[in-house]
C-alpha cells in the first residue's frame, strides 16, 4: 500500500449524511437512495454501529446486507464513507469479556444497552475490533464507490474516562514512559504534599474518587494518558485498514461546545483528512459564535487545509433538556459558517429520521413526517447551493488574527480545586472569540506552540497552563513587533500544574510589565466598575504595573484602584494585559482598540448586522471567495464587487445582504 498520505478526493464540496439502512428495509434503501440524489447527496456514512450485524456470533460474518446496500449507492453514483463499525461492541462479546466495560470514577461499571460500553485499555476488545476491521477491510478496501474510512465513531464520546483495572495498568505503563522513574513522577506530582509519595509503580491507580480532593498532577496526566489511549485505538485500526486499502482515513472528531476528553493537537497528525462533528449547543448564551469558533477551531486542527463536516443536524437534537427546532434558512446558515471557515463538505447526522431508539426524536434530512416538510425542501435547497459553491473547495481561509487554544489549558483550569468554580476555561475563549466575531474578525485558533509570524494579532484567553518554551515563542513575537492581549489567569502553572512563584503570569509577567500578587475572584452577580465607564464580572487581581501603562484601574470591588488593562511596549511590540471579564460590549470595544493598534481588518468592509455578521475570505488560485452570513433581522451593507455565487448576480461596491441571508462572492484576483 501507498507509503505517501491518502487525501480526501471529491468533486467539489461533498454532501451528505449518516445512514443506517439497518434500521430499514431494502424497499425503504431504494426510495432511500432515490430521494438521496433528488437532495444532492453524494457521500453517505455508513457501518457507523454495524458489528452486532455483521458479526452476530463470535467469528460468524454476515457481510450481504452491507455488500448490498454499498454497491445500490454504487450505482446511484453516491460515494461511501465507511465506517469500520466498532464504535459499539455487540452483546455476545461483553458477556464473554464482562471486562471490556469501563469502569466509572467510583469503581461502578457501566453495561451494555446503550452504546461505546467499552474501555479504551481493553485488550480483549481491541484484537475483536481489529479482526472485524479486518474482514471489513479485505473485502471493500479497493471498492470503487469508498471515499474515506471512517474509523469507529466520535472516540471518547462516552469512554474517554475508565478506570477499571486494565486502565489502572495501562496507566501505570504510560507513565513509566514518561518519567523512567518514580521520583521524577513524585516531583512532577507534588506528592510530598498530603503524604502521597509513591515508592513503587504498582501502587499508581487511575485517580477514582477518593474522600477528598484528588491530586491534580495525577488527574493531569490522567487526563492526557486517556487521550493518547484512545489514540492509539484510532491508529491500531487505521494500520489495519491501509494493509488492505489506499483510501484516506479519518475519524470524526468532537469539536462542540462541552466536550474536552481528547487532545485534538496531538490527534492532526494521524489523521488523512480532518473531520468534525458539531451541534448547536442551546444552553450556551450564544450558540451560533460557538458554531463559528468551533469551525475555526477545526480550520487550526487541520492546519488550515480543507476539512469535513462530518455531522450536524437538520434541526433539533434529541439530547439537550430543552432541543429546540431551527428556524428557517438557520440550517442554511449553520452550514454555509462552516463552509466560509474551511469545511469541503456538508454532512448530516442523519439521513432518515429513526423510528425507534434512542435518537428517535432527533431532527434528518428526511424527517418522520416525510417530503412534504420545509425542512426537507431547505434540505434540498441547500444540496443545491452546496453545488454552485463547487469551485470553493480547496482553498484556504484568510486570517490576520490567532486565539491560542489549548487542552491542557482546559484541564488544568478545571480541577477540582481552583481560585473559583465560575471560572470555567471555554467561558473565557468564547468571550475573547465572541467579542472577535462581533467586530466582524476571521480569526484562526492555534497551539500554544504554533508560529505565530503570519498574525497581526495574537489572543491568549486563561491560557492557565503553559508551557515555558511556548509562552516564550509568544512574547518573542511580541518583541519583534506583534501585538498580543492575554488575559488573566494565563502563564500561572506549568505543564505539571506547578505554579510559576514571583508574582502569577510567569512566563508573561516581564513582557505584560504587570506584577500580580493575588487574584480576586467575586461572587457571581457582582458588577466590577473600571475607571473607563466599562463593566466586567467575574475575577479581579491586585496587582502593580512595573512598566505597563494602566489603561483602565478597577474603582471598586476586592482589587480596587488595581490596574484592569494594561498595554506593555515589550521590543518592537505591545503587549496587553486584560486582569478581569469585561461585559461584551466592552471586551468588544477593548479589542477593537487592540486589533486597530495592530492593523487587522475584517475581511469586507461592512455596515449594519454589527455582532450577527460573519465575513471569511477563502482563497483559491484564480479567485477568492468572501462569504457573508447575515444572521441579523435587518439588512447589512458590505463593501465587495464580483459575482454572487448563490443568486447569479453581479454585485459592485456597497450592497446589501438582506436579513437571514448568506451570500457568497467570488472576486477576481488580480
Ligand atoms: C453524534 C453521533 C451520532 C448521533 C449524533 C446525535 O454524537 O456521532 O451517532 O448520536 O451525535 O446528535
């Protein structure tokens, strides 16, 4: 097999859907497949849950059903994304390995009856994924309709966590790994501290529930052992598959809202082809910005090359407590957000609305109430528009400002125990991104590690673990003449969650020229006044500017007369400081001031729909794109001339998006 990596092929921007014909009978696969091509789909999902049906009794194969329906998708000229179907181990498998269940923090079990009821250590149920990954990829790896391999299905979603004994000793292992011996473990740890220092690897266990506070160390490290866990299933499939199989793999990643169970930086790399899963989260305060900094975020994962939109939904979902419908032309919008920043392809969870199951009152394209449904026809509107905008795919999204982002970050703001429990880590990237997006700003989210040297601006929200060398990289930039805001919180502990003594910011604090002696959290409801008139919540910090300008002091709360915002000449560069959570209006003027100090612009002049519009430039060879996605109750004024890719139409100069509308122009390059 190919020794150079796979890409992903497809003519345009590939259409599509999750299908699982099992629930269906083959006269339904042919209306299936009929209606499919009436919508414009030409790439389908399938044998996502498929191995109780394949492998119904113990090395008892049963491939014609699937054999079937891949060679009617075949002839409808659909291509197949398909999946290896382990992402849910079959019943007889658990009652011969009761092991293979996973382990919850209190030593419980949870059984099967549900789905990915399997530990990621597992022994026993990785060799009886592989052999079924196996027999899939020596029968179809060479069939002319399959696209993408799509390993098991969203790893992690519920698994990402065990910790039952085969966890407990591969844990032990991994961590023999990374520290060759045990005191550099109890020095990473801190285990002098409350009596827990370890004489023998055998007495490490995952970190169950233990009566009081766990050790933060411990949960670090369990945290990124768990994802290299999982990992390492992906690419214990993948190898299988490319011994029978020169198309791209992939796996559909979770970059959506709440969860944070994977390392997704450390993930790219194994990955042919990026792909992600996103939901609108209704119990965010703004769940569109989150859809857009969600696509931005996969943009950074795939290092700027074109990515896959594996699933969304057509409406509700079924697993929020309130699962609200979207309303018309929002489905539209939702994939078009994706497509301006980065997405190849459009792709649903799922094609035919359930009838039974758990999943049963989840929106699809084909909804329970059949054709003769507005969401159906938008459906087959959107197949449409998916089709003009062929020649977008391919290239590559614009951007003059990074928000660093990181897992690490993530977990180590979470522990159990911190400054304040309101301070939650995606808070604080939403806030900077959203206060981004309302100034109508592409923005690429980057690794702590990532060159910065193509970027105006660099945002560092609660960057509260860092790495030295990282955060070094960051202020040598802003010495040579970049500009960053970072915000409070960031630089205060290392990679081993060891707190940088000498005043928090660490790594930041010479380039910030602030020192910080305390933070100073407030209680929820508290409104924190600065001397500029602007509001902000959450967190203050008493501190001293060394050689910063202060430019807003806090006049009241637990940090009064401190500096809030400061901006550092650091070299060549200005480095500003932001010690609390301003009001959005006031996060969103602050950076304005920053991202016009540094010279960024939003993609297209633009007028109305301030904070509800988004325009991404996308560039290709001949032509770039500029997508505007009103998402206001009122028209916006853009400043663009070229054609309009959706109504046909010649536009020059000023004109209007009217409201709800997405529009794409392609501009000539010169
Ligand atoms: C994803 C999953 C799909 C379906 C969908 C519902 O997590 O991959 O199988 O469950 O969510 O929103």
């Amino acid at each position: 097999m190919s020794a150079v990596q796979p890409r992903f092929q497809h003519t345009g921007i590939a259409f599509g859907c999750d299908y699982n014909p099992e629930q269906w009978s083959p006269e339904v696969w042919d209306e299936d497949i009929r209606l499919m091509s009436e919508a414009g789909v030409d790439l389908v999902a399938i044998n996502i849950f498929g191995w109780s049906h394949l492998e119904p009794r113990a090395g008892e194969f049963e491939f014609g059903a699937l054999a079937d329906i891949i060679e009617r998708l075949h002839r409808a000229g659909i291509r197949i994304n398909l999946g290896t179907g382990t992402a849910s181990a079959p019943a007889w498998l658990v009652r011969r390995h009761p092991e293979i269940l996973p382990m919850a923090e209190d030593g419980t079990r949870r059984y099967q009856g549900g789905r990915q009821a399997w530990c990621p250590s597992s022994p026993e149920f990785r060799s009886a994924a592989l052999r079924l990954v196996r027999e899939v990829a020596e029968r179809f790896g060479d069939h002319p309709a399959l696209a993408l391999w799509h390993v098991s299905n969203e790893l992690g979603c519920h698994n990402a966590l065990c910790f039952c004994p085969n966890s407990d000793a591969a844990f032990r292992y991994w961590l023999r790994r990374r520290y060759g011996n045990i005191g550099a473990l109890n020095a990473a740890w801190g285990t002098a501290f409350w009596s827990q220092t370890y004489q023998e690897w055998s007495e490490i266990d995952t970190p169950r529930l233990t009566v009081s506070t766990r050790n933060p160390g411990q949960m670090l490290d369990f945290r990124r052992f768990s994802s290299d866990e999982l990992l390492a299933h992906y690419r214990s499939e993948a190898e299988v598959i490319r011994s029978y199989s020169d198309a791209p793999i992939t796996t559909n990643f979770m970059l959506t809202s709440h969860i944070d169970g994977l390392d997704y930086w450390s993930w790219a790399d194994d990955m042919d082809v990026i792909a992600n899963d996103h939901y609108l989260d209704h119990r965010l305060s703004d769940p569109t910005v989150e859809l857009a900094f969600a696509a931005d975020l996969t943009r950074g994962i795939s290092g700027n090359e074109p990515w896959l939109l594996m699933e969304h939904s057509v409406g509700a979902v079924n697993w929020q407590p309130i699962n609200l419908a979207k309303a018309a032309g929002q489905m539209t919008r939702n994939s078009l957000t994706h497509v301006a920043r980065g997405a190849d392809a459009v792709c649903f969870f799922q094609w035919r609305a359930s009838v039974q199951g758990s999943e049963k009152y989840h929106s699809a394209m084909l909804p329970h109430a059949g054709t003769n449904a507005a969401s159906w026809r938008e459906v087959c509107e959107l197949g449409e528009i998916v089709g003009s905008l062929s020649e977008v795919a391919g290239t590559r999204v614009e951007s003059e400002v990074a928000l660093v982002f990181s897992w690490e970050a993530w977990w180590a703001t979470e522990e159990e125990s911190r400054p304040s429990h309101a301070l939650g880590y995606l808070d604080q990237v939403h806030a900077a991104y959203g206060a981004l997006y309302a100034l109508g700003l592409t923005v690429d989210v980057v690794a702590p590690d990532a060159d910065f040297t193509r970027y105006k601006l660099v945002v560092a929200p609660g960057l509260h673990l860092v790495r030295e060398q990282h955060a070094r990289s960051l202020t040598d930039w802003v010495f040579a003449g970049g500009t960053a805001l970072i915000t409070f919180y960031s630089g205060t502990v290392d990679e081993d969650d060891r707190v940088w003594a000498g005043g928090y910011g660490g790594p930041f604090r010479e380039a910030l020229g602030v020192h910080v002696e305390e933070f100073a959290p407030v209680a929820a409801g508290t409104v924190l006044r600065l001397s500029t008139g602007a509001t902000a919540r959450l967190w203050s910090e008493r501190s001293t500017a060394t050689t910063a300008r202060v430019e807003a002091t806090f006049i009241d709360g637990p940090a009064r007369d401190a500096p809030a915002i400061t901006s550092n000449a650091w070299g060549a560069g200005q480095a500003w400081y932001l010690s609390t959570l301003l009001d959005h209006s006031d996060y969103t003027d602050l950076l304005a001031t920053v991202s016009g100090a540094a010279g960024v612009h939003s993609a297209v002049p633009f007028r109305g729909g301030e904070g509800q519009l988004e325009l991404v430039r996308r560039r290709g060879e001949a032509h770039s794109y500029v997508f505007i996605i009103n998402h206001a109750d009122a028209a916006a004024t853009v400043e663009v001339s070229g054609l309009e890719m959706i109504t046909g139409v010649n536009v020059q100069n000023q004109w209007q998006v009217p409201a709800g509308a997405v529009r794409v122009v392609r501009e000539a390059l010169a």
